[in-house]
C-alpha cells in the first residue's frame, strides 16, 4: 500500500516507499491516545509513529510522531514486527529480534535490570526466530527449531505457566514447555497467547473473562491447568491482535470466532461474548485470508467468490 510522505533517516521529509506490513498498537483505553504504529517497507526499512513516552518508536528519544519517521540502527532488513503497549519488537532477516519501549515486565526481553530504551536492542538473546506475536505487556517467539519463547506480563498465565512473586513477570525469553507439537503460528491478544499446530489444531492460555480461548469456558488458565484445547479442528489461520479479547479461527471453508462481542466485534448478529467458536457469516462465498481484530472491531482480508449465504452479514464489503 502506498502512503504519501515519511521523515527519512536524516529527519528530512522524503516521498514514501512501498509498504508491505503495518502494525498498530494499543491503549489503555481505546480513546487514550497512547498508541503508536509501525511500518515496515518492501526494502525492509521500520517506521513509526504516535506515542512515544518510553521509546518505543525507537528514534532515540521520547517525543511523540506526528509523522512516520525511519528507524535507524537496524543492522539487517526487517520482515515483521509487534507492538504492545509502549514497546515495540522487529524481526529482522537473520532471525534476531529488536526491540524499544519500555521493559517494565520484561516485554523486550532484557532483564530486569533495564526498565526502558529509546533505541533497537538486541539483548534478549533470540535468534533463529521465524514468527513473534505480543500482547499487551508480553511477547511470545516461534523460531527454526519449532521452540516457542515467551517474555514479559504473566499475571493471567499468558505463557502457558505460572510465576511466582509480583509482579507476575518473566524478565527474559523462557521456553513455553507446555506447547508440545510442531507449530505453525503463533499468535496474541491483550492478554491471551495461542498456538496453531501442523494437524489443523490449536491450544491457548491465559485471560478467558469473555471466553477468548475458545475453549468452551470463561474460566482462565490456571497453575493447575495451565492450556486449554480451542474447541475446533481444521484451523488454517488464527486471527486477533494486541488489543483484542476475541479471536478469529480461519478454516479452509469457513471461520469462527470467539470471546468479546459486546459491539458486534464477532461479526455475527447478536450482542454478547461467546466461550464456544461460533461460525461467522459473510455476505456471500469468501475466502478469507487474513483477520485482524482490535478491542472494538475487527477486519477481514479474502476474495470474494461469490453468492451463496442468505444470512445478512455482519462483516460488511468495503470497496478498495
């Protein structure tokens, strides 16, 4: 996609390159104005913009964008990234993770020593990663081998385990050792991780107050059972996002969503959270390819196919 202006490296303003992947991120509330967002070109050059009280645009300082501004410092070109609040993680092609903002919980991974940095650090010892998803204080890493990583927050049990003390936190990347499986996608809302496997399957851990998990409950994890299987099978994409309390399991004829609906989030026709997966209508045969989901809405990318659902839809069509 293509965007009209950025602030170059130099700090002048240049033309925008082609992007190919944007990142938004959240708030303590939506209406806060404490988010910030990134970009990431097809060069692999990072830009970022909005709120920057703990660094986490990475620019060296901690005065708020009105204007996306290149990162600098990046040794290797960037393929993804994710941002939680106040912090910012870049994966960059050699599978080393960078990262800025704050690191109260320990969300970059580098101790417990470092509770911010307004530049990229590599410190959290990763390598090899091939996937990185975060939520709200917390990050969890896919790399090479199929070992899943997890830093940050803990306090709902979003690394599939337990922490003692307060706060709960774990300071540097730790194995998740209950994810047992060869796994395909990592994936994380507010305070919620989830995990899809090679067979079509999925578990998850953590918060599960508007039934997010998909398990069939309200209940969440706990130290006595730290992950819970998504009561569906067949999944071929999950989809949600760092603010969100639902998900989204993308099938290969279908998707189905589950956790907070109270605006309609779910796209389906009724008000209220749902502890199963319910199936999601759209307006005719679609293909999804990609959804992602905030703590008020959610967004659908797939081709349309054509008709064949008499159900009105609650995803609506929007024209490119």
């Amino acid at each position: 996609f293509e965007f009209s202006q950025v602030i170059d490296e130099g700090g002048k303003m240049a033309n925008a390159p082609p992007f190919m992947k944007a990142y938004a991120g959240l708030g303590v509330a939506s209406d806060s104005g404490e988010m910030h967002s990134m970009l990431i070109d097809r060069s692999g050059n990072v830009y970022t913009s909005g709120s920057n009280s703990k660094g986490q645009l990475c620019l060296g300082d901690d005065k708020d964008r009105f204007e996306f501004s290149q990162v600098g410092g990046l040794p290797k070109p960037a393929v993804a990234g994710t941002i939680g609040f106040e912090f910012t993680l870049i994966l960059l092609d050699d599978g080393t993770v960078w990262g800025c903002g704050s690191n109260a919980f320990g969300e970059l991974g580098l101790g417990s020593k470092i509770d911010f940095t307004n530049v990229p650090n590599k410190g959290n010892g990763l390598k090899d990663i091939i996937e990185l998803a975060s939520g709200y204080n917390f990050a969890i890493f896919l790399d090479s081998k199929n070992v899943v990583y997890g830093t940050g927050g803990n306090i709902y049990g979003q690394q599939c385990f337990f922490t003692e003390g307060e706060p709960a936190r774990v300071p540097t990347p730790n194995i998740l050792k209950e994810v047992k499986g060869t796994v395909e996608q990592v994936a994380a809302n507010r305070e919620s991780s989830y995990f899809l496997f090679d067979d079509g399957t999925a578990v998850s851990c953590g918060r599960n107050d508007e039934g997010q998990l998909g398990d069939g409950s309200f209940v969440n994890t706990s130290e006595d059972k730290p992950i819970f299987a998504v009561k569906q099978k067949g999944i071929r994409k999950i989809g949600t996002g760092p603010s969100a309390q639902s998900v989204f399991f993308i099938k290969d004829d279908s998707v189905y969503g589950a956790g907070l609906n109270d605006r309609f989030q779910l796209g389906i026709d009724e008000i209220g959270s749902r502890e199963f997966p319910v199936e999601v209508k759209f307006g005719g045969d679609v293909a999804v390819d990609l959804i992602s989901a905030s703590g008020t809405h959610s967004l659908a990318i797939g081709e349309y196919l054509g008709e064949g659902v008499d159900s009105e839809p609650s995803f609506l069509e929007i024209d490119p």
